[in-house]
C-alpha cells in the first residue's frame, strides 16, 4: 500500500515537471539537461523525447543501468548518456538541472549544501522535490513505520519552505513556482527555479 501510492505520487509530480519542462523550453534542440538521482530513467527519456541531450546519474549502478537499458529500448541512447555517481561529484553546466525525491533524505544544513551544488550546475531551469515539513506529513511518516517491513516507508527530512527560498536566493536562483503534489504517503513540494 504505501509503495503503491508513493510510485503513483511519483508518477503525478513527474507529469507536472514534464508540463513545466514543456512551458520553459518550447524548443529543447541543442540544449543540455541533467537528471540527478535518475532512478528507472522516466524523467530522462521525456526530456530525451523533447530533444534535449541528458546526462542521467544515479548512486545505484542498477538504476543508471536500468536508464541506460530504457533509453536503448526507446532508441534514444544518442540522448542519454548514464552513470552511477553520489550528486556530489557531479561536473558540467545544463541548460536544466532536476533532482527528484533524493533531496528528501537530506537534513536542513546538507540539503542547503546540495541545493547549492545542484545550482552550480545549471545555467537555466532548476526542477527539484523537498519534503515540506508538516505536521501531517510527519503524522503520516510515523504511521508508514508500521507497516510490514517489506511496504515500510523510507525515511525523509522535512524541509520548511523558507529554507528552502532562502538557500536558492543564496545561489542565484530566482524562485519561480511550486505545487505541492500529495497521493497517500507521497508528498513532495515540487520547485521551479531559474537563473538570475
């Protein structure tokens, strides 16, 4: 039950990033995106499809493997280039940058920290997920704890949205939009932030 709704929670934000994607580059031919904490791949092969070159990471081998293995089934491996790799080490600069439902394992000080690092690398777009804090999101937290271990919740940090603000301003990074998308256990703020 709670993977369930945390994967149709994920699938739902990814459907709102992809519309915004959609809005910011009308055109993404020649331009340049990375897809930190790319998992199975879903949100780099949508912006594969809408013409951008994406660099796709993972710390799990088997999830930059699994991006690399959808991307060739897809025909879209001149697109996608893949690896494993911790956020930290990431290099370059991307026309867009995301990061999906990794920051919400950082607490407050390395979630700024990250948010910086992840600025640094984009010359464009930001598109990224938190967990806000809530007194309900941290309810629903304590309950996921006690389900079977097998549908067990992982753990979050909530964030609070001034943070949050605070530490894109600090990184030049003007705040443009976010939605708060909640399906059962999942919920996640979704940002939108751009340079300058």
């Amino acid at each position: 039950m709670v993977r369930n709704t945390i994967r149709a929670g994920h699938n739902v934000m990814l459907r709102v990033a992809d519309s915004w994607v959609g809005e910011a580059f009308p055109s993404a031919h020649g331009l340049t995106a990375l897809d930190a904490g790319c998992g199975t791949g879903l949100f780099s092969l949508a912006l594969a499809r809408r013409g951008f070159k994406v660099a796709s990471s993972d710390l799990a081998p088997q999830m930059a493997a699994a991006t690399a293995r959808a991307a060739a089934a897809a025909g879209l491996s001149d697109r996608v280039s893949c690896w494993a790799s911790d956020l930290e080490s990431i290099t370059g600069s991307y026309d867009l940058v995301n990061c999906f439902d990794v920051l919400i394992h950082y607490p407050a000080e390395p979630f700024v920290a990250m948010l910086s690092h992840l600025a640094s690398l984009c010359r464009g777009t930001l598109l990224f997920t938190y967990a806000p804090y809530s007194a309900f999101l941290a309810g629903m937290h304590r309950v996921g704890g006690y389900f079977p271990h097998s549908q067990r919740r992982t753990d979050i940090q909530m964030i609070r949205d001034t943070t949050v603000r605070q530490a894109l301003a600090d990184s030049g990074m003007r705040f443009r939009r976010a939605e708060r998308v909640g399906k059962g256990f999942y919920h996640v703020m979704l940002v939108e932030a751009s340079r300058g």
